[in-house]
C-alpha cells in the first residue's frame, strides 16, 4: 500500500485533524512514510492564522516539488487545513502541481480522494465546500503508532468560531460554530481510556461556545437509542440513559452551560485521571466553569485564556466582546476557586490603531494577571479581514519593538512563577521521554508545567509525586518521591 507523510502546520486543532487523517489512511491499509524522502502522498495541513505560516507551506510545497516530483514523478502532493479552504483553487493554478486542496470540513474524504488519484480516476480534485455533520468526522486516534502508548489525547469537540473577532481569518477557514453532541465525545473519550489515556484535552476554536448554538439537527454519527433508532440529538439530550450526567436534579441543570454538562459526563469515565481544555473565551466564562474547577477533581488546574489585549479601547477594536475589569475579575475568581491555578494566555501587540498608551496598558495587564505563560503575536494583516482595513496599522519596526518589551515582562514573571516551585512537591503524569534529552522523562503537574526527571519507560502513564529541585525557562526539574507513585 502506499504511504503517507503528513506535516502539520499551527495550532493544536490542525495537530488533532492531522492524526486523525493518519489513522483513517492507516485503517485503510496505507503506511506512514518516516520522512516526505521516501512517501507516495505529502500532505501539508496549513494553517492561515499568520502570513507567515501559509508563505511557509508555500515555499515547503514549492521544495518538495523541485525534490521529490523530480525523483518520484507519481508522487501525490496536496494541501488540507486552512489555507486549502481560505484559498481552495487558488493553490492549484498558482502550483500546477499540486493534485488535492482538501478544506477544514473534508478531512474524512481524505482516503476516497487519494484512492482516486492514485488510481489514476481523477487529476485534480479541490473540494472545498461545507458539510454537514463534518465536526462529527474527526475520531480517529493514532494511539500506538510504531511507538509506546500514548497517555494523553486531544479530542475534537467542535469546529468553527461565530466570535468575527477583527483580526482572526478562523471563521472563514473553520466555518460556523458547529458542535457534537454530549454521548459522541463521551464514546470516543471511553474509548480513548480504554486504551489507557489517562489525560483527555478537549478541544475547540471557542470551546465556552460549546453547544449554544445547538446541535446538528440529524447526526447520523448519533450513538443509537434503546430501541435501536439513531435518535436526533434533543432526544440524546433528554434520555438519561444516554446521558447520565446531565441527570443531575433541577436547578443546578439549568444553570449549567452545554460546556459545563460536557465536562461533568467526561468527569464520569472510570479510569480518566484527568481533563484540560482549549481555548475558552473570557466572554462565555461563566461562574459554573469557574465553580466547575472547585467541583471536579479531575478538571486541572490550568486556564488558558486568550486576552489579546490590556486595553479596553483596543478589545473593542478586535470585537473581543469582554473588558480588562470582566478578563481580571474572572482570574481573580480562577484564583479564588485554585489558588494553585496555572494562567496563561495569547497576546497580540501592534493591532490596528495600538497606541504606545494602549500597549502600556497590556503591560500592566500582564503585571497584574501574573501570567505562567503568554504566547505573543505580532499582529499580521489577514486579507478578507476587518482590521486588515483598519486605519493607523502599526509599523512592522514597532511590532518587534513592543514583542521584545513584552516578552521580557513576560520571562521576568514566569521566572519568578516558576521558582516558586522549588523545594515543593507536585503531582506528574508521566508523559515520556525527554525530547531533549531522551535519557530523561518529563511530565506534567496538574498546573501543566513541564518536569524534567531521571526516571525510566516504566514510569510512562504513571501519577507521580516529586520534589522539584530547580526550575529552568518554562521547565522545572524533579526528584522522584518514589512512596508518592499511585
Ligand atoms: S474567538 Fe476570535 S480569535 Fe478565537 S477563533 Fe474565534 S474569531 Fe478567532
């Protein structure tokens, strides 16, 4: 059978679509290739949400053209993701040879579309256009591989993003909000368990979105009734049998947002140990996630919650639909609730008309918040977007300058966090090797910041006690507390 050599671009969305294209190829027989030297496909999943990451699957397919078409003229070459929906045909004129755009809702055609190909049945194949039921699509988990088991995962939850915020291209490469339904996620969750995860991440563009904008109206991936009947989602969502956590009595219920009774039914599973998820927006925050922290001890204590900015006048530039006071008072709540909470957060400096006034304001945002970790963005011109016609766009030069001020608040925080840690002990799931130095295993506390520790393959899922001894830029190091190991 052929193989197959995917390489992912972006964000952890992209990371979850392409492991699950892996595995419908390789349950259909095909072999993934160790390098893009030796594949029959390549397949680069691109993501849109920066000019440079679409230049740099550009100039990438533009390489393996001149290499491996060169060597290998049957080769198939395609684009999924992000930049194939935003772009679609576009890709195909622009690098004639190119055989397959793949959109953000097509994923699941990936093995028909390559059969045909290879076949010889078609020459081009664009398929760009939405689905429905396509959020449902992406299942399929590579657990094992060629390599140990894999303890945590990341499950889809939803697809799309309604937010419109100016600056973000995701909801014309992602479409509408689009969610699965409460029993989908808990099966593949079960499922993934079973095969012994320990750590499930949900994931989402706008995860605290989840389900307010309903369900599909008919999934016909819909789990069946006791009858045997596909039942519609309203009926899932009303038969506790299906359903159980969503039984809990009256009041409570109601209060409840369609992400809070998902996490309370992922709660449920025997043998998970723990949950994350990503991203929530501070706008759909509510007080039942924050009191979901203090209720389900299997929900870690991490956030991370995109602020984009510290001043009220830029937020409302970008539509993020919150304020600094609302962004504050929920971590305030955060910390309330786990005073051990990790915090982190995107930022992004230089959007459209970003005063030095206004960027001061993110700095003392970031002073106030303590922030474990910010990922920073300088601001990048998205076409078809509305900041990208906004008036006062800032110059590339003050960009870098404002990300180097930033970034330095942001180390001297994070430094100061993290040596906190010294001489504590914390709880580690035990991930695996060391990627810079595989002698070593890491792990991850529960506040999700990455441990470094000599231990051995047989520590690989476990739940760990140690003792950390140093702390390092964004790592710490540990000391086993062996009579710790659950
Ligand atoms: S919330 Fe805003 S930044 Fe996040 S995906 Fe939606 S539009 Fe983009």
């Amino acid at each position: 059978m052929p193989s197959v050599y995917i390489k992912t671009y972006g964000c952890q969305m992209n990371e979850r679509d392409s492991e699950a294209v892996a595995a419908q190829l390789v349950a259909k027989g095909y072999t993934l290739a160790p390098s893009e030297a030796v594949a029959d496909v390549i397949l680069l999943n691109t993501c849109s949400v920066r000019d440079f990451a679409e230049q740099k699957a550009i100039n990438k397919m533009v390489n393996v053209i001149a290499d491996a078409r060169r060597a290998r003229p049957d080769v198939v070459l395609g684009f999924m993701g992000c930049m194939a929906q935003s772009r679609g045909q576009e890709l195909i004129d622009r690098l004639p040879d190119v055989d397959l755009v793949l959109g953000t809702q097509k994923f699941h055609r990936v093995v028909d579309y390559l059969d045909e190909l290879l076949a010889g049945r078609r020459e081009k194949i664009v398929d760009v256009a939405e689905e429905q039921g396509s959020e449902a699509t992406i299942r399929e988990h590579l657990l094992n591989g060629n390599s140990p088991k894999s303890v945590t995962a990341f499950v889809s939850i939803m697809q799309g993003c309604n937010q419109y915020c100016t600056f973000c291209i995701v909801p014309y490469t992602r479409g509408e909000e689009r969610s699965r339904t409460i029993p989908d996620v808990v099966t593949e969750c079960r499922q993934l368990v079973s095969q012994g995860v320990k750590e499930i991440t949900l994931l989402g563009q706008i995860v605290t979105s989840y389900g307010k904008r309903g369900f599909g109206k008919i999934d016909s991936l819909a789990p069946r009734g006791t009858s045997g009947e596909r039942v519609g989602v309203r009926g899932i969502l009303e038969n506790e049998l299906l359903t159980p956590a969503l039984s809990s009595p009256g009041e409570e219920r109601e209060k409840k947002s369609p992400f809070v009774k998902l996490l309370d039914a992922v709660h449920e599973i025997e043998g998970l140990e723990r949950i994350r998820f990503t991203s929530p927006h501070p706008k759909g925050y509510g007080d039942d996630l924050i009191e979901a922290y203090a209720r389900l001890p299997k929900l870690v204590e991490h956030a991370h919650l995109p602020v984009q900015s510290g001043s009220d006048r830029v937020l409302k530039l970008m539509h993020r639909g919150y304020t600094r006071a609302r962004y504050v008072g929920i971590i305030e709540k955060l910390r309330q609730a786990k005073p051990d909470i990790g915090i982190s957060t995107d930022i992004i400096v230089g959007f459209p008309g970003e005063t030095e006034d206004d960027f001061e304001q993110t700095l003392s945002l970031a002073r106030e918040v303590e922030f474990d970790q910010a990922y920073i963005f300088k601001y990048s011109q998205r076409r078809d977007t509305p900041a990208a016609e906004m008036p006062d766009q800032v110059p590339q030069q003050i960009r870098e300058e404002r990300n180097q001020r930033l970034l330095e608040v942001i180390n001297e925080i994070a430094k100061r966090r993290y040596s906190a840690f010294v001489g504590r002990q914390t709880q580690l799931l035990v991930e695996g090797p060391s990627k810079k130095n595989p002698a070593r295993m890491t792990g991850r506390t529960r506040c999700n910041k990455i441990v470094v520790f000599d231990g051995s393959e047989r520590h690989r899922g476990q739940l760990m006690d140690v003792q950390i001894t140093r702390a390092g830029s964004f790592t710490l190091y540990g000391d086993p507390f062996v009579l710790g190991e659950h």
